[in-house]
C-alpha cells in the first residue's frame, strides 16, 4: 500500500499494484502516475510526498 501526500497535506491511499511511477517532472515538482479506479488508463498527480506500507510497517 502507499499513502501519497497531497501539496495541500491531505492524503490517499493507493494499492502497490496500481501504482506506475513516482518521478520529477520538468519544473521539478513531485508527480505520481497510477492507474485509474476503472482501469481505462493511467493519470498523473502532484504529490508532496509518499510512504510505503506494509501491514503496520512505514518506510518513508
């Protein structure tokens, strides 16, 4: 599972599997691709920040 963290500090929860890419874009900001809940494609987000998790662990 990963928590990614909004620039707003607001949060979600996504499955690893879902997940494509979390990279720099060109202006430097923090951007996640994942996989749409219908599964018609992939979209890309802003992010502050991410963890990943693992039944009651957090890696940062």
């Amino acid at each position: 599972m990963i928590k990614f963290i909004y620039p707003d500090g607001s949060y979600c929860y996504r499955a690893l599997h879902t997940v494509h890419a979390v990279f720099r874009n060109d202006e430097g900001k923090l951007i996640a691709r994942a996989e749409r809940a219908d599964l018609s494609g992939m979209y890309e987000f802003e992010i502050a920040g991410f963890e990943l998790l693992d039944q009651g662990r957090t890696y940062s």
